[in-house]
C-alpha cells in the first residue's frame, strides 16, 4: 500500500518520463547523423569509386530511401535491439558497443568508487576541521585537479610511474599482451579473473586498472570535495546543529547527524558524475589504449560509421539517463521529506 | 530572591576578518542579573550584540572575558566537560522553527534530544516524560512521530519549546523565539511561554526587536545598543518613562494603538556605526539628539536613578563627578515611582516630555 503512495506514484511517473527521454535521444542521435558531413559510400567504394558503385552502395545501405522512411525502420530496428552493422568492421553494431562498454563500466566504476571513496571523506574533514590549512585544501586540491585536464593527468602519471619509477605496466590496454584474458562472464577482466581463480590475469588487469583508474578519479574527486564540504558547511550552520552544540552533544554525534542531512546532495551529484564518467573517460581511455566506448564512439566518427556512432552515443545517453533516475529514486526513497 | 544568574562585565569580541588587529567587539561590559522565575526581555536593533550575549551563556560561543554565574558557579570560563553538567539547566529556543529541528528526526526524537544530557534515566521514563512535555506545550501525540515539514511554523516553535522544558531547566534563553512567526501564532507561543514560567518558575532570557513582545512577556528589561546595556529597570520603568534617548527613539518607533496616548517621535539621525569602530565617549553621541561635547569624550556609566531604573547617559544622570555648564538635565522619581527628567534652566526638553 506504501508502495503505491506517493512514492510509488513518482516512481513510476519518473520511469515514465524515462521512456520519453530515451525515445528523444534515438529521435536526435538519427537527426544529427543526418546532419553529419562525410559520405560513407566514398569511405565504403574507395576515392576512385565510380557513381554506379557508389550507387548499390548506397542501396545495400539504404541510403537511397527517404529520411522518414529511414527514421522509421531505424526506430523499429533498435526497438528490437538492433542497432545495424558496422559500415567499419562488419559486426553488430549492440555486440561492439556492449564489448567496449564493458572495459569503459570496468574502468569507470573503478574510478568512481575511488573518487566518492576519497571525496566525501576529505570533504567532511576540510569542512569540521577548524584549523586554516586543512580548510584550505579542498580549494587547493580543486583548482590543482581541475585546472588541468585530465589527459595531461593520465600523461604525467604514466611518466612518472611507468616511465621513470617503472611502477606501473606498460599503458596499453587493459591486460598484459603475455596473460590471456579471463573467462568471459561479465565482461569486466577484473570480476571475471576473481570468479574464475585466475590469479594471474586479475594482477594484471588490476594492475592496468590502477592508473587510469586513479587519474579519472583523482580529477573527478575534486568537485565531490566541494560539494560535500559546501553541504556539510550549511548543515553545521543550520539551527538544529547549534541547538545540539547547545545541548552540549558530543561532536562526533553532531557530525554523524548533520552528514545525514548533507549527503543527500552529495550522492545526487555523484550520480551525475558516474554518467558524465562513461562518457567523459574518453580522453584518458585514448591516452591508456583502453579500448572503451568512448574511443569507440570518436574512431566511428573518424571513419564516418553512422550507426556505430548512432549506436553508441544512444547507450551512453540511456545509461547516463538511467543513473539520473536511479538516483532519483534512491532520494525519493531514503528522504522523509518525500514522504507523503 | 536569589539570581540565579549573575552575568559581570561581560565581553565579547570577534577578530574583524581581513584586519589583522581589528576586532568586532560583539558586546563591550554587559552586567545584569535574573532571579529565579524572572524574564529579563534583553532589547536592541540587530547588530546590538543581544543575541551574542545569549549565545555566550550557552557557550555557543566563547566570551572574551567577564563573569557569567549561574547557580553559583562561574560558566564563562569552565572547561566544556565540567560544564556540560550544567547544560541540562540552562536551555535555548531558536529564532527558526524550520531549521532548529534535524528534518530527519521525528517530532519525538527531537523533543527527547536533551534527556541525552540527563543520566539514569530508562527509555520508558524518556517516552513518558517526552509525552508528559509535548502535552504541556499542546503538541498533540499524533505530531510527534511527525517530521517538521509535516508541521506549521507554530506547531515547531512548540516543539522547540518543548525540547528546551523537557530537562526541567532554571534558565532558558529565548533567542527571538516569535519574530519569524505570524501575529496570531505569536501570540499563541507568548501565552504558552508565560504559562510554563507560572508552572514551573523558569527563567527567561527573552532576547527580542519585538518592543510589543518584550513588554508583554518581562518583568524587567535592558536596552542594548553596540553592545552596551544603555538602560535598565522593571518593564513600567523602561516602557512608560524611558530616560536614555536611545530607548525613547527605540519606543517612538513602535505605533501606539491607543490613539489618547501621546505619541512623541524622536528619531535618531544616521546609522548604526560599526562595531569595528565605536565612537569614543558615548557610543550613542553620533546620533543622539540631545549630545554635548561632553558626549564625546566621557564614557557614561549605568547609574542607579532609584528602585532599580539605571541609565548610562550623562545627560539624564550625571555621576556626581561630571558638572556640566548650563541645561543640565537633572534625573529624579517622581511619586509613582518613575524616573523623571528636566533641564536645570526649567525648560523642559525634548528628552523631558512626559508619556502617560
């Protein structure tokens, strides 16, 4: 009965919305690559490729019927899970994005569990901690992380760490060329070498893991300091915290009451950057070989594969947009605010 | 009647930011005392440093310096773990319903809040007792396992009522607990304020800008300003024959409903200055329309004009060290027991102007 109170009712109204917003991206995603200059029959024939040629490529494609007619078969096709083939490799366009998304997933929630690992808490310490230097270093550390690019990030650890410190392995790829990759079950090496016993493959592709890993996080951390400290900030100077300093409460127990308060911001704000990540890790997975959806996505645009690049930015822009609403939800849920 | 709260040459100052040895000084030498089952109504505009004194009794934030004793025990300078003994006695109610109250927390579990402080005590007699306080302040038992943005404006002042009684404490300090509130809400908060004290002989510090508030609700009242306590006495003494300028503009402010009373307007000119730099001598002598030279460079002190009515200006009581020339204005109680003032030459001045 709860269920279906006020929250169920959100819920489903934001699932709903959901549905809207993804048949808008299939919608936009096919307008756009219209719109895109390059013309795949002269990638597909050859520069010297004769206009006949070009022609029956064109109608093997497609191409040569109206755009509606296009629009409609495209939106039937991917309602069946079909996002084309390749024009490039030939394969399934669903298979190729899902084998790339799951080396970005791989890489991404790594990051990201690191980021939030390491954000709320130096968030909450620069915020209750009352001596200067210690306030001063979410600033510090925003403006350091975040005001050079993240590529140059991935650049200056691989120097470092690969190069002159030799730490690191060689930044290609997400495994050694030597260990053969795990089993595959889920399509994360990391996941797949633990549930296989593969020790070998899971050091290395841990091991691949690290620096990535830690740039995206590193850069990605910086804003969820500040969020989490502005929050914390407000709550500590709400009403009802100065009435439990009043009463004399113990400080940790006034801390873990106005983080309640503080974090629902913050993991709404995480969630945001966990959808920005998969498509954003882009530049560091190009400087890592990595191989993940996002490389994908520009080597298709590069070759002018449109329904690969269709394909992808539509997985990307429904998982992102998933994210959001699970976040949502999980605020609905957890906030006595939306009670009723 | 004992008081059971003594507060001597009180200071607070804050270090001004971006000056490395400016100070705001929040609160410059405050004294007053409150007996037991007293509201001493503490007056003045914002930036007085009113609420400031409030706070430091809590140790919301640390005095400068000076003496606060509270049931014969110095609190301004006892380490926060001896004093947290105390804390159960000297309790606070916010300006803010809405934000006072943790939104996670039930109406109960906020009300219950302070007991933490009191020892030996079972989770039964907490139910019982948060139950018994939420029935003295009208919460009816359906609000409390509510959350506050379940409830008014009214109903959460009622709780921090409520949570501010539940440890039976001497004192309370009523940091504007009804200026964010409606009229008829207020008025409401006030009756019940009134009935606990009659109930259990509370104290009250009521800290207000509500000049019709803080008549209503104290026994006795000080007027702030920049820090200062400019005046004091009963509620009578100050509302009905107000001395200090700064009080008789503060007065003039507030419309009379009564359209047979004398409404005598006698504004200030200017702001109020800051309080990184007071004026020398009278801190009031920039905007006082009755200032003399002397204003300037003499620093006017609380004196006692009888039965307990003290002004610190030394135009309507001079200390008898300070003679000044022509129109000295000469402070006395009349028959009634109010304090009256009129110039030495025999014009009444604009102070002297009596209000019925």
């Amino acid at each position: 009965m709860h269920w279906f109170g006020w929250k169920g009712r959100f819920i489903l109204r934001r699932l709903g919305l959901l549905v809207l917003q993804v048949w808008g991206i299939v919608t936009t995603v096919f307008i756009l690559i219209q719109l895109l200059p390059g013309d795949p029959t002269y990638l597909l024939g050859g520069e010297f490729s004769t206009p006949s040629t070009r022609a029956s490529i064109a109608q093997d494609l497609g191409l040569d019927q109206p755009i509606y007619v296009r629009y409609f078969k495209y939106m039937e096709n991917v309602l069946h899970g079909d996002l084309g083939t390749s024009y490039f490799t030939g394969k399934p366009i669903l298979e190729e994005v899902l084998r790339h998304f799951t080396a970005t997933f791989e890489l991404v929630t790594f990051a990201f569990i690191v980021a939030v690992g390491l954000g709320i808490p130096l968030g909450i310490w620069s915020a209750v901690s009352r001596k200067g230097f210690l306030k001063n270093i979410p600033t510090a550390y925003g403006m350091v992380a975040g005001a050079l690019p993240e590529f140059w990030w991935a650049l200056m650890s691989i120097l470092i760490l690969y190069v002159i410190l030799g730490f690191a392995p060689a930044p290609i790829g997400r495994i050694d060329v030597s260990v053969d990759p795990p089993h595959t079950i889920t399509g994360l090496y990391t996941l797949d070498a633990l549930m296989t016993g593969n020790v070998s493959a899971f050091a290395s592709s841990l091991a691949h893991l690290v620096l990535p890993g830690l740039t995206l996080a590193f850069v990605n951390a910086a804003p969820i300091v500040k969020v989490t400290r502005t929050q914390m900030l407000e709550v500590m100077s709400s009403g009802f915290v100065r009435y439990a300093q009043a009463c004399g409460m113990k400080r940790g127990r006034i801390y873990r009451d106005a983080l309640k308060n503080a974090l629902l911001p913050v993991i709404t704000y995480s969630g945001l950057v966990y959808g920005f990540l998969i498509s954003g890790a882009v530049l560091v997975e190009t400087v890592f070989s990595w191989g993940g959806l996002g490389q994908f996505a520009v080597s298709s645009v590069v070759n002018s594969d449109y329904l690969a690049v269709a394909g992808s930015v539509m997985f990307i822009a429904s998982f992102a947009l998933t994210v959001y609403v699970l976040m949502d939800i999980l605020q609905a849920v957890v906030d006595p605010r939306t009670n009723r | 009647m004992a008081s059971i709260l003594s507060v001597e040459r009180l200071v607070k100052r804050f270090p001004a930011p971006g000056a490395a040895k400016a100070f705001i000084w929040a609160v410059s030498d405050v004294s007053f005392d409150i007996e037991k089952g007293e509201t001493l109504g503490l007056v003045g505009e914002s930036g007085s440093g009113k609420t400031t004194v409030g706070r430091c009794l809590l140790r919301l934030v640390e005095p400068t310096s000076g003496r606060i004793v509270f049931l014969d025990q110095d609190i301004a300078k006892m380490n926060l773990r001896d004093f947290r003994s105390l804390r159960a006695k000297i309790q606070i109610v916010f300006q803010e319903p809405h934000e006072s109250l943790d939104p996670r927390m039930t109406i109960a579990a906020a009300i219950g809040e302070p007991l933490k402080l009191v020892k030996h005590m079972t989770r039964l007699e907490q139910s019982d007792r948060i139950i018994e306080v939420a029935r003295q302040v009208l919460i009816p038992k359906e609000d409390l396992t509510k959350y506050p943005h379940e409830l008014s404006g009214g109903q959460l002042q009622r709780a921090g009522v409520a949570r501010a009684m539940i440890t039976n404490p001497e004192l309370i300090v009523l940091d504007e607990p009804t200026s964010l509130l409606d009229s008829s809400v207020r008025a409401e908060i006030m009756e019940l304020l009134i009935d606990l004290q009659q109930k259990t002989d509370v104290s009250y510090l009521f800290v207000s800008h509500d000049l019709t508030s803080v008549e209503h609700i104290s026994h006795r009242v000080a007027v702030m300003y920049l820090g200062k306590i400019v005046e004091t006495g009963t509620t009578k003494q100050v509302f009905e024959a107000p001395l200090h300028p700064y009080t008789r503009s503060l007065l003039s402010s507030v419309l009379v409903a009564d359209p047979a009373k004398e409404h005598v307007r006698a504004p200030l000119v200017g702001e109020i200055p800051s309080p990184i730099n007071r004026p020398t001598g009278c801190f009031l002598h920039t905007r006082c329309p009755i200032a003399i030279d002397a204003c300037r460079t003499v620093t006017p002190e609380l004196v006692d004009l009888g039965r307990g009515h003290r002004v610190s200006c030394i135009r309507v009581a001079p200390l008898p060290s300070q003679v000044f020339a022509r129109n000295q204005l000469v402070a006395w109680t009349d028959n009634r027991g109010f304090a009256r003032a009129e110039g030495t030459d025999g014009q009444r001045t604009e102070l002297g102007t009596e209000r019925h």
